[in-house]
C-alpha cells in the first residue's frame, strides 16, 4: 500500500526519495513508488496531452510516461542520460525526472502541510532545509498524475456487434510477402498471424516434402513448409513465419519476410499462362498482379493447393487432439499493423475495406470540413481522405510511399486514412496489457495495448478514429 502525506505526518513513513525537476529539489515518500529506473525505449501515444511524452513497455507492463516539468507548469524537456522515471504504484503511470540525487529520512513533525490553495496547485508541503538538504517541496504525485488525464474506461477486446465489415467482406486483403526479389502474396482472411522464424525446428521422422520440421506456437505444435522450396523462389534470408490456415489445415509458411498488405483489386490480375498450368510448374500460383502499371508483380498464393496433403491434415487433427491450445486462437483479434511515424498501430481487419496506394496527388475537396485533405476516386467514387497524422496528433514527416487505408464506420460510409505504411497481420489473444489511465478522447480511439519483449502496438477503432469529423458526401467521381 502506498503512504500518503497525511501517513507520513502521522510518523507511518519516514523515507524519502530526493529528486530535481528544472531548478526545483522536490521529494517524495518512497512508498508512493513502485521503482525508480532509467528510460526504456519510447513509443508515442496519439493525441497525447501536454504531459505525457510517450509509453514503455516495462518489462509486458504498458506504462504511460509524464513529464514531471509539464505537471509542474514547465516547458517540458526532452529525456537526458541523467533523467529518471519514478513509477508510481497505482494508475500504471510514471513520472519521468531531470536526476535523482539520493533517498533521505526526516523526522514526520518537519513536514509542513500544504494550505488549501496550495494542494490545489499539487503541492503537499515543505521540509526546510536541514543538514545536506536545501529546502525540499514536497509535490502530491497522484493528484497530477490524475490531473494530466483521466482514468481509461474498460476497453472492448472485440469488435462492436455493429461492425460492418465482416471476414468474408475482408476476403480481398492480400498480405505481400518476399522470397528473394520476387513477391507473393495470400489472402489476410488466411493469416493467422506473422511470427519470428524460430532459431531450432522439431525434425519429425517421415517428414513430408518442402516440410523443415515442427515450431511451437501458443502452445501448441506447427508443421512448417518452406516455401522457398515449394516455389523454387530465389536464394534469400528467411526471417518470419506465416502461420496460414486453410479449412481445416494450420500451418507455418517460412518467408523473407512480410512486406505489406495490399488490396486484391489494386492491379488488374493476370492468369497463369495455360502452358504452364498443364505442365504443373506454377500449380501453386492462382495468379499474377499487376501492380504500379505492371512494374511490379505478385504471384497470388494457392494455399489450398500448397497444403493440400492429407497427412500435412492428419498431422495437424493429431496434434489438436493432443494440444487443446492449438484452438485456443480461433476467436482472437486479428488487427492490420500499420505505423505513422515511429508508431504501430492496428485496426480490425474487419473494419478494413481496402488498401490503396496514395496517389501522386489528392484531389482537392472544396468546401470539405476540417481534417479532410482530399478525395481520392476508388471504383467510381469519391472517398474523403484524412491524414493519420494529423488526426493523431504526430508531427508531420515525409511519407516515401503512404497507403490509404479505407475504413467503413458504423453508418458503412467509406473514409481513406492516410498512414505511413501497411505491414502485417498479427492474432492477438484476449489477455491483452492494461491500459494506462488516457484522457477521454484517447479512450474513445484506443481500444488495448498488446506487448511483447520487443514491440508495442495500440489498437485502435475506426469509429474512433473517424469520430467528430462533420458528415459530408463529396460527389461521385
């Protein structure tokens, strides 16, 4: 339990941790803090109030990160070496300091309380100066804390009943992927998830062909094909894993790496030449395509003609019956990863119409509201397009290659979002992180946090995220 002033004015508590801020020494009751640690790596948080610089990953624990200068009513200051962040036992916050100078013990009587006026300012009292200490302000830590924002709602970990998207309307979502320098690519509805390529396989006796072994996943064993082998792809260094499944066959496809998620009617599609569909070579291409006026090509995976054995179907019913945790993912969230700056969000992919790329130049949308950039002409119609961006509240950054996402809110409406880049698809389970307390208009776009030793990702909610933009219908194209 953390102690409070009033605890340590009662003799409860007498150890103090002795920190600066700017110009100011300030202390506070050890109690009140969980641990002191330097600043882990920073992820930004959109629509982040003056106070809060970021969020870390503590060690699978989502913690939000306040600028103590900015509590106190000062220019907030960027992260030194010296800086530390006091984390604080309750609200899955942390303040971060300029230096900590040492831990001190004064008698609970020296402690002068705060007046009225005062405490509404943050303060809890004063110890003059004594022996090695200068006079030491004493600032309530969880009152500006809870001032800087107020406490997250409980956050939906599935998608509302009212979504319109559904899987089987999300069928045209294609996930990229290399092999060498040539491209593939499979239906999103397919992925399961994309995972790091493990260091060691299981090597099973009696192994079917293109099949490199047996990967843990979620508790449970994976058959994984090589898929540079089963295509005859280009030499290359496999970094990931696509955990596809296709009726009833899961298993791991080990690529390159995964590249983007595009829209299957970006590009016209190409069929597989007849000659070499008659003589089997290219049996696992549905087809080829087109992209960026046939510059760029995509094989189209045919999954279930690449996992169409029935002892890869054997392998995997054997092991369900002895794993019940290969089932345990059906019903997890499977979200679209996408970056805006140094940020990785996902979305829903059922709240994912499309994915285009941002034309050479918007069309310009006279008389649009506030946060519409422009239109683009999607199969006929004109989609109003805003920018992630600004609508997360980031510093603009030169975009080399930005996607749109197309997103359809509650009413079915299409609205482009324009983000950096589109990555992959990642299944995540129902035990998501906690949500540190966020201000209200974060709440409403920020539905879970999911962690890893490596990665923060924020899901996030079209409606949300399209929420408070006026309604306007630009004219069809």
């Amino acid at each position: 339990m953390s102690a409070t002033v009033a605890d340590v004015a009662s003799g409860q508590d007498a150890g103090w941790l002795v920190y600066r801020v700017g110009d100011l020494t300030l202390t506070s009751p050890l109690d009140q803090l969980a641990e002191v640690t330097r600043l882990p790596t920073l992820y930004p948080v959109p629509l982040a109030p003056p106070g809060m610089l970021g969020m870390i990953n503590l060690r699978g624990r989502a913690l939000a990160v306040l600028s103590m200068s900015a509590l106190l009513g000062q220019l907030a200051v960027p992260p030194t070496p010296g800086s530390r962040l006091l984390v604080l036992y309750h609200g899955a916050q942390g303040v971060l300091v300029d230096a900590v100078h040492g831990v001190a013990e004064f008698e609970p009587a020296a402690l002068q309380p705060a007046d009225a006026e005062q405490r509404a300012a943050g303060w809890a009292g004063l110890f003059a100066a004594q022996g090695e200490w200068p006079d030491l302000l004493v600032p309530d830590l969880a009152r500006l804390a809870a001032a800087s924002v107020r406490p997250a709602r409980s956050a939906p970990t599935q998608a509302p009943a009212d979504t319109p998207q559904t899987m089987e309307q999300a069928a045209d979502l294609l996930l990229a992927f290399a092999l060498g320098d040539q491209e593939y690519a499979v239906p999103v509805a397919q992925v399961r998830e994309v995972v790091a390529a493990p260091t060691e396989l299981l090597v099973a006796p009696r192994m079917l062909p293109h099949m490199l072994g047996l990967m843990s996943s979620r508790g449970r064993l994976l058959p994984v094909l090589d898929a540079r082998a089963a295509l005859d792809a280009p030499d290359g260094t496999a970094r990931q894993v696509l955990v596809l499944r296709v009726g009833a066959v899961e298993a791991g496809l080990l690529v390159d790496g995964a590249t983007e998620v595009i829209d299957r009617a970006a590009g016209p599609v190409q069929p597989v030449p007849p000659l070499l569909v008659a003589s089997g070579e290219m049996a696992e291409i549905d087809g080829i395509l087109r992209l960026d006026d046939g510059r760029r090509l995509v094989s189209l995976l045919a999954t279930a003609q690449l996992l169409n054995d029935p002892a890869l179907a054997g392998l995997e019913h054997d092991m369900a019956e002895d794993d019940p945790a290969s089932t345990q993912d059906d019903d997890a969230l499977r979200v679209a990863v996408f970056s805006v700056g140094a940020a990785e969000f996902g979305i829903d992919v059922r709240q994912v119409l499309e994915i285009v790329a941002q034309p050479d130049r918007l069309t310009p949308a006279p008389r649009a509201p506030l946060g519409v950039i422009g239109v683009v002409n999607l199969h006929g119609v004109a989609v109003p397009v805003i920018d992630a961006q600004a609508r997360l509240g980031f510093a603009p950054t030169p975009r080399p290659r930005a996607r749109i996402l197309v997103l359809s809110g509650t009413d079915g409406a299409r609205t482009g979002l324009l983000v950096d880049a589109v990555h992959d698809v990642l299944a995540l389970p129902d035990d998501a992180a906690e949500l540190p307390a966020l201000s209200d208009e974060q709440t409403r776009l920020v539905r879970r946090v999911a962690v890893t030793p490596d990665r923060m990702l924020l899901v996030v909610d079209a409606e949300g995220l399209l929420a408070g933009l006026p309604q306007w219908e630009p004219a069809d194209a």
